[in-house]
C-alpha cells in the first residue's frame, strides 16, 4: 500500500513538470478531446455507474445519496459540456502578475505557475472527477483523485475515459491519477506526502475535512460549511430587505451561500419582521428566533444556542432581532463560518464598518448571499469555495489553483 | 498547560479583531514608540540577556550559538531601527486588488486585509521577537511569539518593550503575546489551535521545521535549506560566469541563498573550470567534483551522491560537469530545494528553458543568487523565505502576511 501510493506520488510529480512543457493550445484540444470521449463512452460509464447504484442500494444509500450517485444523459452531457467550457476559458500560466525594476539593473518578473501536484478527496458525486481534474489539468497540475468508495465504478470509468481522450491528443502520462483500492489508509498516505504532493483539497462534508486536516503534512485548502448572515440595517431599504432576504433562504436553500440566519436591528424589526416572516411563510420556512423576535412574530418557534451555529441546508431560518450594528457584527464573527455574510443599508457609514469588522470571505451590502460562486463573480468555473484563509478564499476558479515564482533577468549582477 | 495556551490563542482572536479598527497613522506611531521603548529599555533587556548567556555558558553552547544569543549596544539599535523602517514602508491593507464589475451591476472589489493571528516559532536569535511582531502589526495581525529556550529572559524583556513602548501610543491589549513557558507541549497546542491560529511561521533548523509541520492543524509556511544552484551553459558568457560564481559562493557562505552546487557544461569545462577553480580556492572553497569536473582540475575531491544534497553553509562547492542544459535542469529538480537557481547564459532560448522548467521560487539569468532577499527585492522588510509554494513563495514581505476577502457592492441585486 505504501508503495503503491508513493509510486503514484512519484509519477504524478514526473507527470507535473511534463505538463509545465505544454502551451495552452495543445491544453486545451486535450480538453475537447476529453469532452469527446466521455460521450463515447456513455454507455460504458453508465454500466459501470449502475454497478454503483446496485451496490448502493443493497448497502442502504438514502434516495438523495443514490440520486447524487447516479450518472443520466443529462448529466454525462454536462460533464463533457464542462470539459469544453474549461477549454474556452483563459490560461492563467505564464502571466505575468507584476514586475519589479531594480536600481542595479535587475528585472523580476513574479509570474504565475502550476501548484505541482494536487490531490482531491471527494465523496458520492462521480462528476467531481473529470470538474477537478480538468481544472487542475487547466493549470498544469498532475492530479491525484480519490473518490468515495459508493462511486468507485463511475469514478474508474470516468478517468479511463479522461485519460484515454486525453492521450489521442497528446496528453502526457500520470497527470490524471485515480487512487483504486479503497483502503482508508491510502488517503494517510496522500496526504502526509509532502515529498511529492503539494496541496490536498477535500471536498465533502466537515468530518471527511476535519480527518484530513488532523492527518495532513500537506497543506489542506478546507471547504467548511457556510453559516451565512444577512442583517437588515434600521437604515435599510425595506423593499430591497425583503427580496434580499427571500432569495438568500429560499431560491436554494441546500447550499452554502444560502441564507442560515437573519439579524434584524430592533428599531425596524415591528415593520419588517412580520412582512418577512409572512413572505418566508409562504415558501414554508420554519422561523426559530430570540425572544425579541418571538415578542413580534408569535408564532416563531424559540432559537436556543445551537440554532445560532447550525448550517440547516433546509427550509429553516434562525431570527435574531439586535440592539445595534455592533452585536450584527459580533453575532456573525461569533458563530458564522466566514463564507457569506450581507448587510442591508443605505447607510455607507455602516456598510463600510461592516466591510471591515466583518471577517469573512465574501462581504454584501445589499445583495443576496447567493452570489457567492465562481461564476456569478466571473471566473468561469469554480474547484470550490474556500472557507481558508490561506492561500486561497471565497470562490477558487483556475487563478487559485496557481502560485507565482520570480524570474530574474540579469546582466552579470553580483551583490556587494 | 492547555488552557494557558488555549487562553492566549482566544486573546489573540479579539485582539485581531481589535487591530481591525486601527488606521495607518496610528500603526507607524505605535511602532514608533516601541522603538523608542527599546532604547530607553537597554539596560534591562541586556541584564537581561545577560542571564541568558550565562545560563547558555553553563549549558554548553557553541560559541558561535553564544553569539548569536548576545544583545550588543549594536544589536540593540539595530531592532530600534528596524522597527523605525518599518514604520516607513507603505501599509498594505486596504489595497483595493482587482475591482470585478458584473453585468449584473454587482461591483466586486477583491481587497487586502490581515491573516488573522500568526504563530511564529524561532530559535536562539532573540531580535526575531521584535521582527517579527513588528511586521505583523504592521499587517494588523496580532502574533504568538515561542522563541527558543535559550533566549528567554531576553526574549520576555524584548516584548515587555514593545508591549509598553506600543500601548503609550494605543496599542490594544494582546496583539503581541509571547508564551512564557518553555513546556514543549505549548508548541503542540500553539499549532494545532486551528479555531484561533490561521498561520504558523517556524524560523530554524530542518528539524524544528518538521517537527512542527508534523504536529500542525494549522497552515504552515515553512522556510527550509537552500541548495541553491548555478549552471554555466555553453553559451555562458565565462567573464560574467566567474565573477557571478565567485560572489554567489563566497560573498556570504553561510546564508541560505548562497550556491552550493556549480554545474558546468561539458563543452565549457576545460576553459571555465580551472579559472573557476584557482578564483575560488583564492577564499579557500573546498572543490568536491564528479569524475568528468576532476579529471579537469586534479586536486578536485570526489563528490558523493550525498553531496548533491548538502546544504554546506560554509566554504565547500559541489561541482558536476553536465552534458548539457536538460542534465542541468533535471539536477536541479531532483537535488534542489526549490529556493534560488541561476543560468549563465547568453542564449535567450536556452534562458526561457531554465526559467520554464526549473521548478524554484526564483530563477535568475546572468545574476548571483545572493540577491534573493526581500530587501533586494524591493520589499523593504522580509520575514523570511518560502520555500513552499503555498500561501507565499521566495522572499516573504508585508504583501506576503495579507489575505484578500471580497466586498460586493449591490442594490438589491437576487439570484435568478
């Protein structure tokens, strides 16, 4: 097992500096020919994913597990649609991010350069192996997937169909590594080998993150929950509150930049909470709220302690009704995750205070959370959203799956 | 233990958020202070120091560890100054990044704002603790400092200067914190506190390095060895070659960018080598060559496989004849540490090939490797050199110890 991981290690680094010799146009027909062979492959990657679905319902998978699982036209369509939006989209290899002239004569140039080699743990949807892989072949990064054990099938046909397109168009070896055994300890192994592996990306839920951080040498970039906020400022626009705040929890509300708790400031919450409440009703969502808010709006259940930590995913809506902008603030550094956070104002006194006490990725002011995706911000494709700080933030599309080196141009330089 | 630990990461929190609300001019005068504080304080801290070096005596160190530890009227004024520098430099946080319109009328400026609170981790050198602190105020990140056990005493009498010099000037409470004991079960609790800590820093040798990375939760960014290189290409203008090698080995030998391997390439070797040679042993470099390197210069000893690997710090050369450029690079790759690299050369194809594919943090043409440095650099200040590739590569200034979040500017934009 040791080696058979290492080995992998070892190619992919081999793989990753072969990549660093490909110009974007040969990147990208490997892309399209990869988005080819997925559709050749149809019917093979759904016999393979149906002997997923099998094993999966024999093993007891939930209806929204196996739903997750399961691999239709539509969706084969969509990965190799995505393979070709990849390719559409702008090399960030080889930019040149900003150069420096030195007094003596030297020139640095800080450009932008592949990670190396980047591993992504993942769970239940198959479709995560060609979305990540193309994104890190993209950016020249060799790339080590390892799937969940449910989608094993799926997952091997679907990179031995990347792999395959990929090489009739000269994609070289190694880059697209699949792990296959399912031993829990080979994901040990990946991510403590930091002699080959230069970033681990899980993606799943927090305890798959959580098992890999506590294990990692390697540096983890950690896809946390989203515990977003909207707080309605005494200074808002009602109207735009009450939009705001109905499509922040309602338009989707299982994903993370969907609304999880509302803050309303106490001196507009007897105009605006029952309105909200009345409209958030409407599409059957479940309000738990302090007693302020409960004092307002009967029939609103009681939030306790948790509520305030709970990413729902659901149809339920923490209330907080707050004496000022300040507990706004503390509440959401307090028990939000970073991720999303707005405030509703016309005030720019308190939308820049909120700008800059609010510690998180992404900060609104009168916008819905909602926004918060790679492609809503224009970077045409999204590995994740990150709730790290380091060493990238918010939505991740191909810029962060770079890092930068200096290149210096001398003519016979030497320090005193 | 855990809960003095824990305590401290908790203050660091706030203290961060505290930082938040501090403008520029208020930091500089701050720092301004501290420096003040630590003249006024030198009789103490080196009362101070003085208990250090006669513990240290009484335990045995090397006298150059000694010297290392000893705080001189020299020393002294040197962290004064440097505190005064930094003061000067510009302030990085606020910097509006890239500005994002969306058709939408969403306005997204990426901007820079502090890590949060960073751990730094040292060895004996006891001016680290007003380094570091002082650049990571500067960044409005509140700091951990664990120096070395050797230095403790002048280490608390550093901080209590800055401490006192920075609250005169409004310093909030808590954003330079040094842990007292030198239990190393803080250290463990200091780089796993991933709900308090959003960086470690560790300055010294490879083991504590590892040592730390091994234990962490937390990011770290580590600054190991540099085996640093410098390839004479057959195309190498031998003048600029010689003068380049010469300082790159002996202007300062014992510094991380210093070369430690010279690789030479065959067609050149018989002219280059023996002048290379006779300049170098003038400052009495010991030469340890492969076969082809000493059957030109005879008094060569024969290099291992293990030399290929040494990070010497001292006035020893590795020397390898190549047969050409591909053999340089690929040495590179495989014995080097990622950190400074140069080609001699006066061919711009082959210059575009090292750059492309040498795999380091920075690569020069035509220049000593002695220039990787933040000072040199243009970055005013440095807090060391990555040799990660994540969050922050080479030379890491102020610009280095940021993050970015987004504000979204809206008007009561939903997603559709």
């Amino acid at each position: 097992m040791q080696n058979e991981i290492q080995l992998m290690g070892k190619k992919a680094l081999k793989a990753s500096r072969d990549l660093s010799l490909l110009d974007s146009k040969t990147k990208n027909d490997i892309l399209l020919s990869m988005a080819d062979e997925i559709e050749r492959q149809k019917e093979h990657i759904q016999a393979e994913n149906n002997k997923d679905l099998i094993a999966g319902k024999g093993n007891g998978l939930s209806k929204a597990m196996l739903d997750r699982l399961e691999l239709n036209d539509r969706r084969i369509k969509g990965m190799s649609n995505a393979l070709c939006e990849v390719a559409a989209l702008p090399d960030p290899i080889g930019e040149i991010i900003k150069t420096i002239m030195r007094p003596n004569g030297l020139k640095i140039d800080k450009i932008r350069v592949p990670i190396g080699v980047i591993g992504i743990i993942f769970e239940s949807r198959p479709n995560v192996t060609a979305d990540s892989a193309s994104l890190c072949f993209k950016t020249s990064n060799a790339v080590i997937l390892r799937g969940g054990k449910e989608a094993v099938h799926s997952n091997r046909a679907i990179a031995e169909a990347l792999q395959n397109g990929g090489k009739r168009a000269g994609l070289p070896d190694n880059v697209i590594q699949l792990i296959q055994t399912t031993d829990r300890d080979a994901v040990r192994q990946l991510v403590q080998m930091d002699k080959y592996v230069n970033l681990i990306i899980p993606r799943g839920g927090e305890s798959l993150i959580r098992a890999v951080t506590e294990m990692a040498h390697v540096p983890v970039i950690k896809h946390y929950k989203g515990i977003c906020h909207t707080y309605v400022d005494k200074q808002a626009d009602l109207q735009k509150a009450l939009s705001i705040v109905v499509n922040a929890k309602c338009q989707r509300p299982g994903v993370c930049n969907a609304m999880e708790t509302l803050l309303v400031h106490k001196d507009i919450a007897e105009k605006f909470l029952p309105q909200a409440a009345e409209s958030l009703m409407q599409f059957g969502v479940e309000l738990r709220g302090n007693d302020e808010a409960r004092d307002i709006v009967k029939t609103m259940k009681k939030a306790t302690e948790e509520d305030w930590y709970e990413e729902y995913l659901d149809l339920i809506l923490a209330v907080r009704v707050v004496p000022d902008i300040q507990e706004a603030i503390n509440h959401i550094n307090t028990y939000g995750s970073q991720h999303s956070d707005a405030i509703i104002t016309e005030s720019a006194e308190n939308r820049d205070k909120f700008f800059k006490e609010v510690d998180s990725a992404t900060v609104y002011v009168n916008a819905s959370t909602r926004f918060t995706d790679g492609g809503e911000f224009g970077m045409g494709a999204e590995i994740g959203i990150s709730t790290d700080k380091l060493h990238a933030r918010g939505p991740m599309g191909l810029e962060e799956l770079t890092t930068y080196k200096y290149i210096i141009y001398g003519d016979g330089q030497i320090r005193e």
